[in-house]
C-alpha cells in the first residue's frame, strides 16, 4: 500500500473521532514527506531538532512542525522561529527558555506540557504535583511568549491494553479536571485545548479516551529499517 492508502485507511478509522493526525517523520525521507503533504496532511512531528531544521528548508511552507520528541534548552532557539507547536516541554526550565527564544523572535510559540503516565522509567514528563506548581507560581503568569494548549502523554510500551487504557484515562481526566477549572491555577495565556496520545500500536484505544492529536509514524510508512 502506498503512503496516500496507509493515510486514508488511518484517517477513516478515526472518523467520529476528534483526533487529528500528525505523521511521525523522523528517520524518514524527503520523498516519503512530500508524498505525505501530497496526500493532504500537513502536521509532522519531529523527534530531533537538527532533522526537523534541515527538512523545514526543504519543504513547503505551510507545513505544521511538531516537536514530539525530548527537547534539549540549548536546542529551542534553532525550532523557535517556525515550530507550530511544542509537545514535550516537561520542565519550567524548559518552558522558561522557550519563553525567551519566542520573545526573540517575535512569535507567541504554542506548547503542550508532557505529563508522566507510563510505568516506565525511560519515559519523560511531570507529575500533576509538578504541573500544578508551576500553574500557581508567579513567574509562570509574567510568561508572555507561549501559550499552552494542552497536555501530551506517552503510555508503556506494553501489549497490555488494560494498562494503557488506564494511563489514558487518567491524563483524560486530568486534562478534563484542568478544562473544567476545577484545577485553580494563576493563568498566563492557557487554553486546554489539545490532549497528544496516542502512537502507531495504540492511536485507536487513544482516540476513544478523548485523544485531540495522534502521533503516527510506522502505521504510515512501515517499520523504519
């Protein structure tokens, strides 16, 4: 199957839904992307930033770049002049430099805050305890560079659905605790908007718990050699 039947086969699957699809590109060509915004999509997701650098010259520009993978402060000034939306900041630390790089270059830089659900170690992300502190602290509110748009999460890398399921659900309900206001927090420029789970082995189960954006790369093109 070609990369325009492997979209359209995804995309019927989540009709009903109200996941919207970003391709994974890493690792992947400058063919199989053009070939992906030939088919209409126009969401990718990066995991290293000097790939997505290099590929975003290359490429169209309207072009929504994702940054899903771990990002590294010293790395946001090369992302922050185009970057549609950051998904993986899990730290204020973080946050703070992105902040700074949106100030520079004129740009309000949208972001997502990665939570940690998986019962894995390697995994990134913040706890609620730490999420909720940085939402209450002052320094947070004088932020005027970035606007969070929701929350993203990564479940275990497991054939057990239960379990997924269950860190899903527990993100949903986070993120529901945080649209509802039930959550107080000091606002800078916050919309709860977007909730990013859900990759190539559990998009499905992700889009049922509620899933705004999918990450999906293998489903598309194939296990990467």
């Amino acid at each position: 199957m070609s990369i325009a039947q492997h979209i359209a086969n995804i995309q019927a699957q989540l009709q009903g839904s109200q996941a919207k699809l970003i391709a994974v590109t890493k690792t992947r060509s400058i063919a199989e992307l053009q070939a992906t915004y030939e088919a209409g999509i126009k969401d990718f997701g990066e995991n290293r930033v000097q790939e997505m650098v290099e590929k975003q010259a290359q490429l169209a520009s309207d072009i929504r770049w994702h940054q899903i993978g771990h990002l590294q402060t010293n790395k946001v000034k090369y992302i922050a002049p185009f970057v549609h939306l950051i998904h993986s900041v899990d730290s204020f630390r973080l946050l703070k430099e992105i902040d700074s790089q949106g100030k520079k270059n004129g740009r309000i830089i949208s972001c997502l805050f990665q939570m940690y659900i998986a019962q894995e170690e390697s995994k990134f992300g913040l706890s609620k305890e730490e999420l909720l502190e940085i939402l209450a602290s002052p320094e947070f509110a004088s932020l005027s560079h970035i606007r969070i748009q929701g929350l993203m999460g990564m479940a275990s890398f497991t054939e057990n659905d239960n379990q997924i399921a269950k860190e899903f659900s527990s993100l949903k309900e986070l993120f529901d605790e945080l649209q509802g206001q039930k959550i107080a927090y000091q606002t800078g420029l916050v919309e709860w908007k977007e909730l990013s789970m859900g990759m190539s082995g559990d998009y499905l189960l992700a889009a049922k718990l509620g899933s705004t954006m999918v990450r999906v790369g293998s489903a598309i093109y194939g296990a990467r050699s």
